[in-house]
C-alpha cells in the first residue's frame, strides 16, 4: 500500500525513533501537497529512512503515528490493534460477573492515537479525536463487534473532532441500537447516558478511586463536589456513610446522580441529598466541620498549557476552600484530571492550600488513572489523572 508522504527536516526524526507518535507541523520539510485532513501518509526521515505511517491532520500535530514501519492500515491492522487491546482488558479482569463497565481504547496508550472506545455491557461507546480516525470510523466498528459480547457500536464525536476540520460527524449508532443503558461497576448499577452525557457518559477512569473512597466512608459526612453520575456517591453510600451530599452545577448532573442512586438504594435509605450549586458558592456557604469527608473531582481547570497558572490557582483556592471548613479528623479525596498540570505541580498547588489554611495535612495515597487507560511510555503526555487523598487534623 502506497501513501501520500512527508519528509522530516534533519534531526526531527529523533523522537519518532523513541516511538512518540506525534510529528508536529513544524518537524516537516516537505510533504505531498494534495494531502487532505485525515489522510494515511507515510513518514520519512531527512535521509529517506521510513519512519512509519499516521493519520495526517491540519494542526500543530500534524501527523499520529499508527505504525513505526510500513504495516498497512486496513481492516487487519484495526482488528490486531483492538484484539490487543481486549486481551490486554482481559488480564485485568475487567469484564466479569459485576463489572462490564471499562475503557477498551485509551488513544496513544493502545497505540490507536485520536481513538477511545469505552464499554458498557453490550455497547461499545466510540470517539474520534482525529479526523483520520473519524474517517476510520467504520472499519473500526467492525472490528468491535468482533470482539467477545460486543453487538452495537455508539458513535459520539460531536464534540470531540477539531471543528476546523468541518466533519460535521453525525452522534449515531453505527450498528446496533439500543439495548440497555445500565452499566455495572463494581457490583453498582449506573445509568450511562451516552446519547446526552459528557464524554462517553461516564468517567470509567475513577472506578479504583470509588472503590477506595468506600472503604473510607463508613460512619462518615460525605460532600461529593463535581458529582456527575453521582459515582463517588453511591460507593460511599454502599461503604456505610452517615449522609452524603451531591454537587454539581448541572441540574442535569444531579438528575443523573439521584437516578442512580435510586438504582442502588431502597427510596427510604434517607441518607443521600443533592444540590444542583456552583462549587464555590456552595463550599462558601457550608458550615464549618459539615463533613468528614470531601471528595473534589473538577473539570480540568487547563486544558491547554496556556491555561496553566490560571489553573494552579483555581485548584488552589478550592482545595482551600474544602480545607478550611473540614472537620479534624477528616479525609479529603482532591482530583486533577488536566493533562497540562502536572503530578508536582497539583501537588503544589494542594501544597499552598494547605500552608494557607495551616492545618495539619498528610498524604495517605497518591492516585492515578486505572490500568485500562494505560500510559503509552513514550508518550507521557498520556497521563493526566492525579489526585491525592489527605488525612486533614
Ligand atoms: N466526579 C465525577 C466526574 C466529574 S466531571 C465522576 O466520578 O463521574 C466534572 C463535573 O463538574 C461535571 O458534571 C460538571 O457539570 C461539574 N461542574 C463544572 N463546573 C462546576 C462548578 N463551578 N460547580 C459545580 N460543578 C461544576
């Protein structure tokens, strides 16, 4: 199979050889010119050593890298790389009897740049974050139901493709319909609502976080912040707290979470309330010594590196906020999910919440993403979880 091609300018190749997969736009000294958005091309060294092929796009990524020799990207290519990706699943017990909830395809990290895929049952819930995999999208569809217990394929990248790139891609199943909505996590029914919900319509990427929370909260005042599907609440609440509170600025968000607490907990277990609020305001109006436990999981306050400093205070004022009102004797779940602040640099900014408030904090674990969004590790920029749990004096 023969591509369009691009030819590295001298040296650029080096990171390429150490099997990153991007090539920026300013790495190129020439290229085809009737390559289009989403186009497969083949990548050459200064020298007119092959590199591999990638899906190219208009951008500073210009090309992501599929292979790092001449593979073909055909209908094998997708269903060796998802076979992979599934056995990989597989090692880690993800599908099984109370759980069918997972990430199959975590991007760079399957080495499928510009592609997730997360599983809910029957459903595979698919998007494209290149337009090379959007134009890929069909294939790949085929290849999923191949896999074991895999029968419709959602397609979601309304808001996930470069809108430059005027795909206008189409939310739709691409096979299949609708069978079930429901997900099971850990033993915990959920209603994913892929159709309407954020990303794939859950975030499978706290499933250990949840699981550890529960074991924190037996006895204890749980204020979930950020609440989305109400996650974090319902394994508190199956972990014996006293009372959690939901927030989260989406009276959408809150629906969801009542629902799904609903799902899990007789209507007379009276111990779960929530509150469609702002986070700030809520934490300003709180009493003092509310809670025993406090659970922060914002939307990424950076999504670009631009964004950086801007974040560090954001994540340093809420933390503080939640510090300050805690009770003694408190634990505090506090979350990061922005791939431009890095692990010390959140660290930092928990730091000076803490230093700001002058309590007595220490660190009992340090999180990170689960397994089955696996960092690529030649791609680092494919960690962006972080969170820390403190034990509060
Ligand atoms: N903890 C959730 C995921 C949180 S996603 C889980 O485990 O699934 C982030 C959530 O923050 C979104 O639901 C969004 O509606 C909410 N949000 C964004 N800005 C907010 C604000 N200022 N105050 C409260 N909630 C906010």
């Amino acid at each position: 199979m023969t591509y369009k091609t691009v030819t590295l300018k001298r040296g650029k190749e080096d990171s390429l050889q150490r099997f990153h997969p991007w090539v920026f736009s300013g790495a190129i000294a020439a290229a085809d010119d009737t390559i289009d958005e989403g186009d497969l091309v083949t990548v050459y060294a200064h020298d007119g050593t092959l590199i591999g092929n990638g899906h190219s796009q208009i951008g500073s990524i210009a090309v992501r890298m599929l292979t790092f020799d001449d593979t073909a990207i055909d209908e094998a290519f997708y269903e060796q790389r998802l076979n992979d990706a599934y056995r990989m699943r597989q090692s880690l017990g993800l599908q099984r009897e109370n759980n069918n909830a997972y990430r199959l395809v975590h991007g760079e990290g399957d080495f499928l740049p510009g592609l997730v895929v997360d599983i809910y049952g029957p459903t595979a819930v698919m998007q494209a974050h290149s337009p090379g995999m959007h134009f890929a999208r069909n294939i790949i569809a085929q290849a999923l139901v191949k896999l074991p217990g895999v029968r419709n394929v959602y397609y979601k990248s309304e808001t996930t493709l470069p809108y430059k790139a005027h795909l206008d891609p189409v939310n739709d199943y691409i096979i299949g319909h609708m069978e079930t909505d429901e997900a099971l996590e850990n033993g915990l029914r959920f209603h994913v609502d892929w159709l309407k919900g954020q990303k794939t319509g859950f975030f499978v990427d706290q499933r250990e976080n949840r699981s550890l929370l529960e074991h924190y909260s037996q006895g204890r005042r749980v204020l979930n912040m950020f609440c989305y599907t109400g996650g974090f609440s319902v394994y508190a609440l199956r972990g014996g707290a006293q009372l959690v509170h939901s927030v989260d600025s989406s009276a959408k968000a809150v629906r969801l979470t009542d629902d799904n607490v609903a799902l899990n907990f007789a209507p007379e277990d009276g111990r779960h309330k929530s509150f469609a609020e702002d986070a700030f305001k809520f934490l300003d109006n709180m009493e003092k010594d509310a809670y025993d436990l406090i659970i922060l999981d914002p939307p990424a306050f950076a999504k670009h590196k631009s964004a950086l400093r801007n974040a560090l205070v954001g994540y340093r004022r809420l933390n503080a906020k939640a510090l300050e009102k805690i009770a003694p004797g408190s634990i505090l779940f506090t979350f990061s999910c922005s791939q431009a602040v890095n692990k010390d640099q959140f660290r930092l900014a928990v730091f000076s919440a803490a230093a700001q408030t002058r309590r007595k904090v220490r660190i009992l674990h340090q999180l990170t993403q689960p397994a089955d969004h696996p960092i690529n590790i030649y791609h680092p920029e494919g960690e962006y979880l972080k969170g820390l749990v403190l034990y509060v004096e």
